[in-house]
C-alpha cells in the first residue's frame, strides 16, 4: 500500500490520434519519447510542415481561449512519459515565442520550476548542458538564495489540465519533472487543485485517494502524456536561398 494520497494511473482521455503514427514517428530519448510536429526547428528559425488537423483544432483554441500568441501556434511536441520517467530542469529555445501551452493527459505529474543559475547568489553548482537545451545538476537545497525574490515552486499538472507561462517563468527559470514514480505536491502553487475530488473516469479505472503518511504526493503509475504548444515566430519557407 502506497503511502502517497492520490494514485493515478488513468490513461484515459488520451486522444487515439497520438498512436495512430507509425513508431517510427516517435524519437526516443533516454527518459521519454516525443513527437515532434510543426516541422524542424533551428536556430534561425522553422522548416514548416503543417500541423495534422487534429492538433490544428487543439492549438486554435488554445490560441484563441488564452489570446497570448500574437499568431497561429505552430509547432506542438508530443512528450510521453512512464511512470519514472521525467524531463530534466531546461529553459525552452530562443526560437520559440516566449509562451508555452502545455496540456496534460493521462497520469498527473508535478512540474518543478528552480531560477535560472544566473539567478543564484549561493554558488552555482549547476553541470554543463546536455540533450537539448537542458541543465544538469540543479538542485533545491532550501538553503539556496536567488536574486529579486525568485524562488523554487512547483506546478501539479493534473490530466486535462492546461498550464500556460511566460515572462519571468519562461525567461528566469528552468522547469523540469523528476524521473520518478512519486511526485510530492505539498505547497505547490495549485496544491488545491490535486486533492480535488477526481473525474469520475478516473475513479471507474481503478484510480484512488488514500490518506498520506508522510505527506501530499502522487503515486504515477500510468504514462502520462503532454502536448507542448509553441510558436516559432521565424518561419522559412525553403531550406536553401540563392
Ligand atoms: O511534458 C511536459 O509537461 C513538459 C515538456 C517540456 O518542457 C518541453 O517539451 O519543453
Ligand atoms: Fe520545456
């Protein structure tokens, strides 16, 4: 018996669409695999291809409900995680338009944010960089201090849910989701929002609440899948000018 009080394992609510690709649409990365749809991103820009329309109908609305991107949203990565599996702490690439929609599906998940290094005034005991654009070696001891108030907070993502920042969270911090089946939530920002009472897919498939022991935490024991919705504001057309 788990001593975390809410376990989810709900795989519901996942649209078929982001297993119709044949496997080889998906990259695997040593923590997750992702879809990436939109096109290539670079540095100087994107190598368009248009979004399925399924995920052209999500992003519209996503565009047109939060009225945060300035045009159409048109890159999306697909990310899916198992249950112990998770993102390092990263900022997103200059390409993208400082705003990020993230939609959750399946399995809930904690996302932590920590201020960027530079951020830091105890020493920086950050590693070097590796896949992508991620940070190694990022940690919270509590005893760190940071610049101009910013601190470490975390974000529950629960199923359906959509989480949207920018400004100094997209710019200041890293955000990450640890690469473990346990995520405690105690004092995150949305702390409320987790011990709600659950929809009612959830408990029909086994998912259940269960008094906590040693403190607010989500068991993930299904896989959780998220939809990263971006704008690249560069876009080129042809690969080669002349
Ligand atoms: O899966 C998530 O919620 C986060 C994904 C993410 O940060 C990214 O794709 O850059
Ligand atoms: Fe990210």
């Amino acid at each position: 018996m788990s001593n975390c009080d809410l376990i989810c394992n709900a795989e519901y609510q996942v649209p078929v669409q982001v297993y119709n690709p044949p496997v080889s649409k998906w990259k695997s990365l040593k923590n997750r695999r992702l879809q990436n749809w939109g096109g290539i991103v670079h540095e100087k820009g994107l190598l368009p291809q248009e979004l399925p329309p399924w995920l052209k109908k999500v992003t519209e609305k996503v565009s047109e409900e939060s009225g945060l991107f300035p045009s159409t949203i048109n890159h999306v990565l697909i990310n899916e995680y198992l249950p112990d599996q998770g993102i390092m702490p990263h900022q997103d690439g200059p390409a993208y338009y400082p705003v990020v929609a993230i939609l959750s599906l399946g399995s809930a998940a904690v996302m932590d944010f920590v201020p960027h290094p530079s951020l830091r005034t105890s020493p920086d005991t950050s590693g070097g960089g590796c896949e992508d654009n991620e940070l190694n070696g990022v940690s919270d001891s509590g005893s760190d201090k940071w610049l101009n108030n910013h601190r470490p907070f975390s974000v529950v993502l629960m199923p359906r849910s959509l989480l949207i920042f920018k400004d100094d969270a997209y710019s200041s911090y890293l955000h990450g989701i640890r690469d473990s089946s346990i995520h405690q939530y105690d004092g995150a920002v949305n702390e409320c929002e987790a011990v709600g009472p659950q929809p009612p897919s959830v408990s029909e498939e086994g998912d259940e609440a269960v008094s906590s022991g040693n403190g607010k935490c989500i068991h993930r024991t299904g896989t959780r899948i998220s939809l990263t919705c971006r704008l690249v504001l560069k876009v080129h057309h042809k690969l080669f000018k002349f």
